[in-house]
C-alpha cells in the first residue's frame, strides 16, 4: 500500500514537472515568440529590448531561466510580475484562490446533489415522460456555452427584472470574501454556482442515468431482484452504486481543472476576480511568471484530484480494493 | 439498429448450390440503414444541412435581402422604416442623451436583427459567422481526429517504451485546463505570421484557431483510441492473422484502422459540438477568430457591450450555437448507439 502511495506521488511530482517545463517551452522558446520584445511593448528600439533583456535574465541559457523561476517561485516566494513590476506573484494567486474555490465548490455540491437526481430519476423512469422532459433539459444544458448562460442570466438578473419583486435582492456582480459577510457571499455567488452548475448537472445527469441502464444488464442485479429486494433498493444501493464511479472520475477531473481556472469564462461574465480571470489576465499581457505560477498551481490541483478520485473509487466499489 | 434481415436486392447473389441466405450486410451497409430508420437521426441531419445551406447562402442573403456590406461599418447610414427615415445609431434617450444606439430588430429585411456597435447588421454577420464557426469546429475535428489516431494507434501498437512515452505525454496535456492552454497556444500564435516553407499563415487566418482548436482536444480521443487499439491487438482474430504470417502493416490496414475507425466516427459529431462551443468561447475571450472575420463568438463578443440594451445581438448567436450543437449531439447519440456495440439501445 505504501509503495502504490509512494508511486503515485513519485507520479505527481514526474507530471507536474513536466507541465511546468511544456509551459515553460511555449512561452519562451517556441519560435519568434521573443518574451525581451513583449515587455519592452510593440514598436521598441533594439537597445531597449537588448537592455530588457539583460534586465529580466532573458539572455541567459534556457535552463538557467528556468531554474531560476522555479526556486523564486518555490524557495524565496520572491517571483514578481514582468509587467506589474513589484507585484509578488504567490500572494496575489493566494488571494485569488479563495474567489474560485468558493464558486467552484458551491457550484460542485449544486450539479452532483442535481446530477445524481438527474440522472437516477431519469433511469428509473426510462422512456417515460419524466426521462424525456430531464433529458431534453440535459441536452439544452450540454448546448449552450456558459458564458451565454452567464450573460443571458446577467440580463434578466442585473436588468430586465432586477426591479421586480422576483430579482431584487440580487446585489450588483462582484465577489464578497466569506469572512466579511458570509450572507453577502452566499447571494453574491448564487447565480455564478447556478450557471456553471447548469452544464455538469447535464453532463452527469446523461452520464448517469446511461450508466444505471447498463448497470441494469448485470448479473448481480438479476441476483438482487431474484433474492426479492425492493425495485427502490435495487436501483439506489446496487445499481447506482455501480454506476456512480464514472461520474466519480469525470467530477475529480472537472473539478481539479475547475479550480485551477477552467471557471475563466463564468468568472468573467460575473466579474470574479478568480484564478482564471487573473490567468486570462496574465496571459493577455503575457506576465510570464504570472502565466507560470498560475499553471503550476491549476495542475497541482489537477494532479490531486485525480489521486483523490483514485482514493474514492476505492471506497465505493469494494470490487477494486483486492488489488 | 435494424434487427429485419437486409434487402437482398443490392446483395450479391446468394450461393446457388448451397441455397443459403445472402451474406448478411457489411457493419458500414448495416449502420447506414440503422441512421436512416432512426427519426431522431433523419430529422437532427436534415436540421444540420438547413443550417449548413443556411450559412452558405450568406452572401445571398446579405446581396439581396439585407442590402449590406456585413463587414463594413455602417455607423452613419440610414433605413427606411414605416415610410420614415431614422439613422442606424440611435441618439441614446438615456441619461445624459450622449452616445448612441444601434437600431434594434426591425424584423423586416434590412437590420431584421438589428445592428451592432459598428453599425452592421446582425442577422448578416450571424449566416457569415456561422460560416465560419462550422468551417472552424469542422476542420478542427478533422484535425484531431487525425492526430489522435496516429497518435493512439502508435502507441497502442507500437507499446512498449514509445507507448510509455507518448501516454505520458497525453497525460500531462491532460492535466492543462483545455481553455488556458487554449488561450495560451493563441496569445503565442496570435498577430505573427508563419513561415512554414511555401506556406504563409497571417495572423487573422482562421487556420490559427482551427489549429488552436483541433490540438486541444486530442488526448480525449487518443486516450479511448489507444485503448481500443490494445484490445484489438489481443484479440484472437488478430493473434490468429499473425499466426498465419502475414506482414505487420497489414494487420495495422485491414484488421486494425477498420476497426479505430468505428471509435473515431462515433467521437466525430460530439467532438464537432465541442468544437462550435470552443471556438465562442475563445471568440468571446478574443483570442479566436480576429477581425474583420465573424463567428458567432465574435458576434457574441460585439453584443456583450450592447448586452442590456441590445439584447437580440448577444441571444442570435447564442441561440444558433446551442440549436447546432443540440442537433450534433442528437445525431451523435443515435450514430454511438448504432456503432458502438457496447451500448445499450444498440442491443
């Protein structure tokens, strides 16, 4: 158990690594893409790239930049912006960090708790009307970009029924910190976890509700039929259980890429200032210790969800705990 | 899938001296009956080809109907409504009566959507976009769907270290949430022009996001392609061709692409949907389609600034996206269904 433990951070490591190199490569040795041009801005004299470069390191060897921004990065926690000179990097993530964890786990707990309804519910009544009238909605969810949704929610919310009885208490788009007023913070994320939940509860509801019907094929629940359980403790403790582990997957991997700033779109059209709104930023301006830092950061948190998911299959299907 | 035994009309003619049936129908012959027995599938086809005749008629529309250039700005020109004229850009009746407005749906041919910020008209940009936005998400698929194959199949087949190797890499690319890389691979392509050999890309081609667009997603489908490659390659049908001697780049041809092909068929339609709502989003950020071209993303992104006064221009696009990838999924169910044996309404 230790070994497989061992490994599977041994792995961890091996990955991120190699994400933090690819990064690296693309914003500082692919072709014609010169960081020294960039930040001395569009129509510099060569002295003053030349100077540039002399100034942020640039002209030294490839690996001798990258070294030195992984041990700022890690070692001294000194790494500063290239184009907000002085701003401190791991503080200014740290602080962005709170804005997205809040709207991504709100959002999470919203789309599996919905999700597994979806889904289960569709299952059970398969062909039905019910299942018809989930799966349409799952499909309408799946279709539309969330950044459509967000603003089509903005509209009726911000401006076409703020004024109504319905949409009043809505407050103006903007994120409150959790310790300042935890009422405040909770209606200000509502429509943000509602619109980013929309698609996963469709996507997982599918998913689901397709893996509950396979299920239903299996010998073992001819076996809990025949033994005479309850059609309700078949679907829910037998064939659910099965069927949930993909979903299991799938939500550690979209939530680990979630709160590493795959949420950019929604937290644009809301104006949370969230780490992949500040990534966007970066990658505009092209803030490449910004871009690095932020990359880094988004796939640890990839990485460890994949090997919390691991963790959690364990748990669910005794199937794969004799391996 | 049709469980009725094939038309024996097209088959070739059945063995004479054993009086057997025909030769049942090829799995290709098989899944072409099954689509067009499948009413979800005819009717979500036929929507995606109105759609396609749609945007290719833009021209037309915009020559003859709307009477406009969509990609020149129209900000002092004027229409004919109810025998009156008005300017295209509203003088803004709010707050201080600075600024102006684009005219909004006027319903009729001219500006049926209304304008944008520029003064174009929205229901011509919106046939153009989705020009581009279906040219973009399908060449994109075609892209990936290439690159996961070679990629899936080499190392599926190959295995060993080349196999270590490149899943490693998919892995890691994995692990990048696909929108930064995305925004990443675009800010680096984005405003140079490529030199490669006789080949000229500018910066504002729609080859820098397909390109963009189609890499992205490749480890979706070379993961599943590998998979299926490895399990081909123990089968016993396959041992049993190995067996007999024959050379390993015909298995690869005739035992193996046949079948990977089912695998990329089934990913191509989802993978097309993906691709519409990848391009908006990349649009919406503006690092996806440039000026002067439209999509729909860009059309969206023009109607963000005119969200809460103009809200027909952020809806269209909104609107067309999601009919299209609805249609694309519809179809891509029933093709799943069809192809992939292990599904369960194929049964």
């Amino acid at each position: 158990m230790l070994a497989v433990i061992l490994s599977r951070l041994a792995r961890m490591v091996v990955v991120m690594v190699g994400i933090s190199v690819i990064t690296f490569l693309i914003f500082f040795a692919t072709p014609g893409a010169d960081p020294a041009a960039r930040i001395a801005g569009r129509n510099a004299a060569p002295e003053t790239v030349t100077a540039v470069r002399h100034d942020f390191g640039l002209d030294r060897p490839i690996w001798v930049q990258y070294g030195v921004m992984m041990r700022k990065m890690f070692v001294t926690g000194d790494l500063t912006s290239f184009v907000n000179r002085g701003q401190k990097i791991v503080p200014t993530l740290t602080a962005a960090a709170p804005v997205t964890l809040s709207l991504v786990a709100g959002a999470a707990v919203l789309w599996m708790a919905l999700g597994a309804a979806t889904g289960i519910i569709a299952a059970a009544f398969k062909d039905r009307l019910p299942d018809k009238i989930l799966m349409g909605v799952s499909m309408m969810a799946v279709a539309m970009p969330v950044f459509w949704v967000g603003e089509m929610v903005n509209l009726v919310t911000q401006s076409r029924l703020h004024d109504t009885w319905a949409f009043s208490w809505v407050p103006p788009l903007g994120y409150v910190p959790l310790s300042e007023s935890p009422a405040r913070w909770f209606l200000a994320l509502v429509f943000p976890w509602i619109t980013l939940s929309f698609l996963y509860i469709g996507l997982y509801g599918r998913m689901l509700r397709t893996g509950i019907i396979e299920t239903y094929q299996e010998d073992y629940i001819r076996t809990a039929r025949a033994k005479g359980l309850t059609a309700r403790r078949v679907l829910l403790k037998h064939a659910t259980r099965a069927a949930i582990i993909p979903v299991v997957i799938m939500f550690g991997m979209d939530f680990g890429v979630l709160v590493g700033g795959a949420a950019v779109l929604t937290e644009v059209v809301f104006g949370l200032n969230g780490v992949g709104r500040l990534t966007y930023q970066a990658l505009k301006v092209l803030d490449l210790p910004m871009i690095m830092a932020a990359v880094l950061y988004a796939s640890f948190f990839v990485v460890l969800a994949n090997a919390v998911v691991d963790l959690l299959c364990i748990l669910i299907d005794p199937r794969l705990r004799r391996k | 899938m049709t469980t009725d035994r094939p038309e024996t009309g097209s088959m070739p003619p059945a063995d004479a001296a054993g009086g057997a049936r025909p030769p049942p129908a090829g799995p290709w012959r098989r899944a072409l009956q099954g689509l067009a027995s499948s009413r979800t599938a005819v009717l979500s086809g036929l929507g995606l080809v109105l759609i396609v005749l749609a945007t290719v008629l833009a021209p037309v529309y915009a020559k003859h109907v709307a009477q406009t250039d969509p990609f020149r700005s129209g900000l002092s020109a004027k229409i004919l409504i109810d025998g009156k004229r008005s300017p295209v850009m509203e003088r803004s009746t709010e707050g201080l009566g600075l600024g102006v407005t684009p005219i909004g749906p006027t319903w009729g041919p001219k500006y049926f959507l209304g304008a944008d910020n520029q003064g174009r008209d929205v229901a011509a940009r919106l046939l153009y976009g989705g020009q581009n936005s279906l040219i973009i998400a399908g060449a994109a698929t075609l892209l990936c769907l290439v690159c996961a194959a070679v990629i899936g199949i080499v190392a599926g087949y190959a295995g060993g270290r080349v196999d270590t190797v490149l899943s490693n890499l998919i892995d890691m690319i994995w692990a990048f949430p696909v929108y930064l890389l995305a925004i990443s691979l675009s800010i680096v392509m984005l405003g140079k022009t490529f030199e490669i050999g006789p080949i000229h890309i500018s910066s504002s081609s729609l080859v820098v996001p397909i390109i963009i667009i189609g890499l992205v997603y490749v480890p979706y489908v070379a993961r599943p392609v590998r998979g299926r490659v490895i399990a081909i390659t123990n089968s016993d049908f396959v041992l049993a061709a190995r067996g007999l001697g024959i050379r390993p780049s015909r298995i690869l041809w005739r035992h193996i692409l046949p079948n990977v092909a089912t695998t990329l068929i089934v990913f191509a339609p989802m993978l097309m949907a993906l691709n519409i709502v990848t391009e908006s989003s990349l649009s919406f950020l503006s690092v996806g389609v440039q000026a002067p071209n439209a999509s729909w993303g860009t059309i969206l992104q023009d109607g963000q600034a005119l969200l809460y006064s103009r809200p027909v221009v952020s809806m269209a696009p909104g609107i067309a996206i999601m009919v299209t990838v609805m249609l694309l999924n519809l179809f891509g169910d029933v093709l799943r269904d069809i192809l992939d044996p292990k599904s369960v309404r194929g049964r």
